[in-house]
C-alpha cells in the first residue's frame, strides 16, 4: 500500500480509501443487506493496509455508521482514521447540531471521529450553516476532541466550490473526480485550487459508481491496443494517483475480491507515474466514453424517493448500460423489473422533486423521457 502525506495534518493516510456505501450492492438508500459480510470487507481492506474509512450519516438508510463501529472493535479503531459526515437535512441549530454528532460517535463506538465533513455541502448551505453557527460548532468540537479535522464533500459548480474553499479555514475536501469528470463539478481546476492553498483532498466517485470498471467495446479496444496491459480499474485509479494533489482515492467495494485487486493496484500507483503515452491514451479513453454515454447518472440516488414512484436510477442506468453494451432493451433485466414494478417514465409528472436533488445537476426530467422513448 502507497502512503501519501496529508502535510497539513501530519498524517500519511493510505492512498486507497475504504468507501462504505455500497456494500453487497447497496446504494445510499437501501439498508445494509448483509452485516457480517460488509464487516469483513472492511477488516480485510484494513489487514491490507488501508487506514482511511469513509461513510456517513444518512448511508445504506443510517445503517453504515453502526457496521463501521462493529467493524472496528478488537483493536481495528486504532489502525484507521474514520470520515464521516453531518446530515445537513438533519440539522437546524446547535443543540442538533451536537445530538447529531452523540449520535454518530455512539454508532461508531468511538470518542472522536477523525474527519467531520459538512455533507455535500452547496454556497447557498454554506451561508445558511454559517447563520447557525455550524463554523463555531465545528471549532467548539475539536477543541474539545470530539473532532479532528473539519470538512466538507462537494458535488456542486466549480464556482460554489471556490467560494466555499476559500470562505474557511478547512482541514480537507471530498471532491468527485475521475478521468470523465475534469470539466464537472470541481474538475481539475477545483483540485488545482485545494493543492495550491495546501488542503488535502480526497476522492469519491473514481470509479463513477462503477462503471468505469466495465469498459464498452471501443474503449476495450484502445486499452488492449496499448503495449501494457492493465485493467480498466486499475487504469483509472492509475490515472488520479497521478495527480500529485490526490491524498485518497476511495472506492466502495462489495466482494473480497474487488478489495484484494485494489490493494494490489496501490500498491504501485504514485504522483507522477504516467509518461506522455499513458496521459494520451486516458484521453483517448475519455474520447471514446463521451461517445457512447447517454447520461452522467452515478446512481447514488439522492433523486429519490419520487413522490410518483419513477425508479429514476433504474431507468437512467438501464439506458446507459444498454448503450454502452449494446445490449437489446427486451434483454435488460433492470428495464423488465421497472415495468413490472410500474415504476417507469410514464408515470413522471414533471414535479422537479428529482432535479433539485441531483448532485450531478441532471435534467432528469426531460432526460427520463428520452430514454423511456428509446427504449421502447
Ligand atoms: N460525500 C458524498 O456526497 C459522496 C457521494 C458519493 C460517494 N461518496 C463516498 O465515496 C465512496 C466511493 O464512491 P463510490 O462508491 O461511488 O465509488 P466508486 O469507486 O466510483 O464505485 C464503487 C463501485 O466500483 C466497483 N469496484 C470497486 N472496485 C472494483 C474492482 N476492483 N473491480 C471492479 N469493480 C470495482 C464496484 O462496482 P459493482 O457494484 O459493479 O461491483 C463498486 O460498487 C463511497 O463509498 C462513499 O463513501 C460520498
């Protein structure tokens, strides 16, 4: 396992991060389906080397949180730094503020959590947490231990970003980033910006929720043409590693054996280790993507529930599937179950409910139609 410095900190936490929202297929949403599975993926990923843990609040239904504290008994808490983050929805005043916090240090069975972020966090949050006085509390709390670095995730426009970034003295930023996202969200220039002003940052989304894991023909192709041979995982954590500003890359994994392979691959993965050819081959790759991809839906599900039961995930993620595979859409599992379910685009009555919640800034609405049409 690489270490890379988090200067600022003093700290050298493992470059592979442990996501743990995902477990057994789960997203966000849905509650944890097997406890001592996920317990054990958490303990391997720990025996491999990892000491970076990611979860939070709202995860896997509020079900996360209590598996990570189960995880970390028998002398696993000291091995690890725990990030975990304030529901923002949760709270509205200092006295939820801490009964949230009692709360998560309760689940977590520990006295203090490591890095406290500030949950996806938007400029318009930002000024209506710092009227209640969320800055103060987060200073109160690492006074008193309860706390060691205060955070916040980000799945806003790069300009809310800057804004927020500069606004406050933080310890560390969560950012989605990955070779298909250096114009989205924060991007490259986001990045840029936190390792100029010295803030360590973390990754989620490396893998876009896993579907750069599964190359489509075209992009297969280019990574077979290249004279190394690696996988499309390990060509995308490859490619963050590279930049000298990533602190962790997490990534959410449901087997032992996704675990084993991404040690392997941190194990070897340092800032500056592509040349020129692998740099334009990502390119290519990322070329190759854009061409196929329907939509930037990462299933991670804030858009739900509707209040008119449309699986927006499930629709948007058979769509894109069925590009990228060209699979035939009376094939597609996924889209079957929809329309068993009745939870398909017909049923959407445009309320917006969805759109508003999108991290990714999607025009869920209209694209729910599109791809209810062609896939009929
Ligand atoms: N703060 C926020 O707002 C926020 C938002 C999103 C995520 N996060 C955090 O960031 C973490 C990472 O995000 P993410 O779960 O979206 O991560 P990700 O790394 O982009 O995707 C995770 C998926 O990658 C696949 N995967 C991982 N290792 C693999 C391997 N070796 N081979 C093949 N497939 C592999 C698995 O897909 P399969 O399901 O196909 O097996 C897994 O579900 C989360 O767990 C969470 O802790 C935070």
């Amino acid at each position: 396992m690489k270490y890379r410095a988090m200067e600022k900190l003093g700290l050298k936490p493992s470059a592979f991060g442990l996501g743990c929202m995902r477990f057994n297929g789960a997203a966000s949403g849905d509650s944890i389906i097997d406890e001592q599975k996920a317990i054990s993926l958490i303990r391997r990923a720990i025996d491999g080397g990892v000491n970076y843990l990611d979860t939070a609040y709202t995860y896997l239904d509020k079900t996360s949180e209590i598996v990570v504290g189960k995880a970390l008994l028998d002398g696993y808490r000291d091995k690890v730094t725990i990030a975990t983050k304030m529901p923002l929805g949760a709270v509205k005043d200092r006295a939820s503020m801490e009964a949230v916090l009692a709360e998560q240090l309760g689940k977590l069975r520990t006295d203090h959590i490591d890095f406290y972020l500030m949950h996806g966090l938007d400029k318009k949050e930002w000024e209506s947490f710092k009227a209640i006085g969320a800055p103060e509390f987060f200073e109160d709390m690492k006074r008193e231990g309860k706390i060691r670095f205060k955070c916040f995730s980000f799945h806003g426009p790069y300009e809310d970003f800057e804004y927020i970034l500069n606004d406050y003295d933080w310890d560390m930023v969560q950012i989605q980033y990955n070779f298909m996202d250096i114009d989205n969200q924060a991007g490259t220039k986001g990045l840029k910006l936190a390792g100029e002003k010295g803030i360590p940052v973390v990754i989620m989304e490396g893998l876009l929720g896993g579907r750069l894991s599964k190359a489509p023909d075209n992009v297969q192709a280019l990574y077979d043409e290249f004279p190394v041979k690696r996988s499309a995982v390990e060509w995308a954590f490859r490619w963050l590693c590279n930049h000298p500003e990533v602190s962790v890359v997490l990534s959410g994994c449901n087997e032992a054996v996704q675990i084993d392979e991404n040690l392997k691959i941190f194990d070897s993965v340092e800032p500056g280790i592509m040349d020129d050819e692998e740099l334009k081959l990502m390119e290519n790759v990322r070329k190759a993507y854009l061409d196929r991809t329907k939509i930037g839906c990462t299933g991670c599900k804030y858009c739900m529930p509707c209040p008119n039961d449309v699986n927006i995930p499930g629709i948007f993620s058979s769509w894109n599937n069925i590009s990228l595979y060209d699979l035939d859409p009376a094939n597609d599992w996924g889209l079957k179950r929809i329309r068993e379910n009745n939870s398909g685009a017909d049923k959407c009555i445009a309320c917006g409910a969805c759109e508003a919640a999108c991290p990714q800034g999607l025009q869920i609405i209209d694209m729910l139609q599109q791809a209810w049409e062609e896939m009929n």
